[in-house]
C-alpha cells in the first residue's frame, strides 16, 4: 500500500508539512530579535563575545537540525515511503545514540579547543572571558540541544510536521521572558549576564525533548517506536549518516565560514564585531525561514524517493524552493532598505551602527538565493542526493574567507571588502545548487 503523501497535492502537502514549522521558525524570529536585545543590554563586550561563540552555537545547532537532523527525518521518510515498517520502529533507537554521541564530542571540543580558537579570533580580556562563560555552560548541556531536534526530526519525517511546531511555539513564548529574567534580573536581582542567556535554553529544551518523548510514546509518528527489543544495526545508523554526515560536512564548512569572517571582521575591532554581530543576525532569521519550508520538503522529496517517485521529488524540490526564494527575499529586502532602523534597534554606539548598515546593504539583498539553496538543501537531503549541497557549500567558503582576505590584504577595501565577498558568497551557493538541479534533475541510480 502506497504512502498518502505520494498522491496528495505538492502545494498542499507542502503547506501542511511547512506551514506549522515555518510558523514555529517565524516565532524564532521574535527569539533571535530578543537575543540580541538581551545581550545588548549586557553590554558591547557582551555583543563581542557572542559573536565569537555564534560560529560554534550556529554549527551544532544546525548541524542537530538540519544536517543530521534531516538525516533522521529523511531516513525515517525513506522507510515509511519503502513500506519498511520495522526499520521505521528502530531508528528512535539509533538517533538517541546517535544525540548523546555528538553531544559528548562538542561538549568535549568545547573545553579543549575553544578557548585557544576564541584568541585566535581576536577574543581578549573580558569580551573573551564572556564567551568562554556562556559557551562552557551552553556546551555542557548539549544533549538536551540534541535529543529535541532528532525527537522533531522523527516526527516531521513521518509527516507530523504539527507536533513539534506547537511544541515549538510554547516552549519560545516561554524562552523569552526566561532569557530576560536570567540575563538581566528581575526586582534586586541583577541576573546572570551572558551566563544567564546559556542557561535559558537548556531548561525549555529540557522541557520540549519530555513533552516530545511524551508524544511519540502516544503513536504520534503513526506508530509505536521500540527502545527494547532492538538490536543496533549498522545499516540503519549508515541509513541517518549516509545523508546526515553529508549534511553536516555543509553545515560545517558553513561554521567555518562563518568563524574565518569573524577572525577578519575582528582585526577592526571591538565595534566591528559587535555591528557585525547584529547585521548577521540577519542570516539567524532567515535560516529558520528556510529550514521550516525545506523540512517539509525533506519530508516529502524522502517518501517520493523511498517509492522511487523521483519526478515528484524534484517538482516538491522546486516549490519549495522558490516558495523561498521569495518569503526570504521579501525580509532580506526590506531589511536592506531600512538598515540603520534594524541597527539602532541593538545599539547606540555610532560605530557600532556603521559596522552593521555595512554589513547589511552588502549582504541582506542575496538572502533571497541563500534562502533558495538553503530549501533545496532540505529536498536534497530527502532523495539522499548532497554532493551538490556540499560543493556549494565549500565555494562560499572560499568566496567569503578568500575572498574577503583578498580584499583587505590586496584591494584594500577593508571591512566593506570582507561584506561584499560575503554578498557575493551566497549569490554563487545558491546559484550552485539550484543550477545543478535545473540541468541535472535526480534520477535513480538504477
């Protein structure tokens, strides 16, 4: 018996599997705006110091979302696609091991090799005590930051998308005032500064990843998952990292990209850091835009590949994409055209302000082509199809790190220089990606 969602409408399906996630993703707007306010309400060393972590914040949480994440929910996809009910039954098993793995090797890498990477970043005196303090907690909690993800994952792979999204919503309206509250105080309390801001999240992903569990104990998946009983198998943890892995090479030659720009951004200084801070706060909220539209996809491209549909999967592929292209654009450009007003809504500080209206007129119009290769990323972790994903990848790094240490060392365009290679980064990824599957629709192996 074939899988419903391989006969449903695209645009409805698509919409019944993005909508609730996008809407939760949109939330994450509000949460990413209120970060940034908090923070710099602590002050600019404070802004300075979370920008050297954001790299490494943004690396794991993306990698526990999107890269292997979408392996997770594709591999979950595939199965139930494929009609292989047991395997489906065991894959909780195995992404619950896979979490406390890769939470056990970032808190590890957390302790041994930031705070050497965080100097070499330009990280001194208190702005590099305020990052070490903020990522030594946030770090040592991560399992809870991975197991929620991978709970979601399940869930959206098998097409309940709604879930996890109300979940979402819940557990952010209740972050927010949390993150004000252990940040900056409340009555004579004085709060715990940056230290506050690493804690918050850890107690409402605490709280997500039990009501999670709680749901898909109760068949929410469409099914019963088993944890005993089950026997590890190799092929079911190649079957999450065969698309997972590659999605996380992606993710990470993203966090480099972003911790090599950061080490230029940082030989201007203090205030350079802090404006680009919150210019690319930008990319922190048009990525969940994407993510919400490309996890739908995911779900989709995965059930249409598990049935060997691969004409579906690439029409899935491409309204989602464009559905991005154009939400992500219309932020992007509105951004773009009022720059100073987003700046001012973080900062005083005149140097501060053109550090950040800088970056945002030379980056925030191409969010638009970031936003498309960023949702058929998502499809093309659903038909297990990521060698283009990660070569695009690896050009914006080159274009961005490359590029923007040619520009300063050889141009001399300075921190203007380091923002349009930024611009032009993005431009050439998703020019990559959806260019490849334009004159190379996927196609089975066979």
């Amino acid at each position: 018996m074939s899988h419903p969602l391989l006969n449903a409408p695209i645009g409805r399906s698509l919409f019944r599997l993005a909508g609730p996630t996008t809407a939760v993703m949109a939330v994450q707007v509000l949460v990413a705006v209120s970060e940034a306010w908090v923070v710099a309400q602590v002050g600019v060393d404070a802004l300075a110091g979370i920008a050297l972590v954001i790299p490494f914040i943004t690396l794991m949480m993306n990698m526990a979302n999107g890269g292997m994440g979408g392996g997770v929910a594709s591999a979950l996809a595939r199965a139930l696609g494929g009609g292989r009910s047991e395997d489906a039954k065991a894959l909780l098993l195995h992404a619950l091991v896979l979490a406390a793995a890769m939470a056990l090797s970032f808190g590890l890498f957390a302790w041994t090799a930031l705070p050497t990477i965080f100097r070499w970043l330009g990280g001194t005196g208190d702005v590099l005590d305020q990052a070490l303090a903020f990522s030594h907690v946030w770090f040592s909690g991560a399992i809870l930051l991975w197991i929620q993800p991978f709970l979601s994952a399940l869930l959206r792979g098998a097409g309940n998308a709604a879930t996890p999204s109300r979940i979402g919503v819940v557990m952010a309206l209740v972050y927010i005032p949390l993150l004000g509250v252990l940040t900056l105080g409340v009555g004579a309390w004085p709060g715990l500064g940056l230290v506050g801001s690493a804690i918050a999240p850890l107690i409402t992903g605490a709280i997500a990843s039990l009501l999670l569990a709680h749901a898909i104990a109760r068949g929410r998946l469409g099914f019963v998952p088993r944890l005993t009983g089950v026997r590890l198998q190799p092929r079911l943890f190649v079957e999450i990292l065969r698309v997972g892995a590659m999605g996380s090479v992606s993710t990470v030659t993203a966090t480099m990209t972003a911790m090599l720009v950061t080490g230029l951004v940082g030989r201007f200084g203090t205030a350079a850091l802090a404006g680009y801070s919150i210019g690319m706060r930008l990319e922190f909220m048009v990525a969940p835009l994407a993510f919400g539209i490309g996890t739908g996809a995911t779900t989709l491209v995965g059930i249409a590949a598990g049935a060997h549909d691969w004409r579906r999967a690439v029409r899935v592929a491409w309204v989602a994409g464009l559905a991005a292209f154009v939400l992500i654009g219309v932020v992007g450009w509105t951004i773009a055209l009022m720059p100073e007003t987003w700046s001012r809504l973080f900062a005083t500080q005149p140097d501060v302000i053109a550090a950040s209206i800088a970056c945002i007129v030379r980056v925030a119009p191409f969010y638009c082509l970031f936003g498309l290769g960023l949702t058929l990323n998502f499809a093309s972790q659903g038909a297990g199809r990521m060698a283009m994903p990660v070569a695009a990848s690896v050009a914006r790094l080159a274009i961005a790190a490359g590029g923007g240490w040619f520009a300063i060392e050889h141009l001399s365009l300075g921190l203007e220089g380091v923002f349009g290679a930024i611009g032009m980064s993005l431009i050439v990824y998703g020019g990559l990606i959806a260019g490849a599957l334009l004159l190379a629709p996927w196609r089975s192996r066979s």
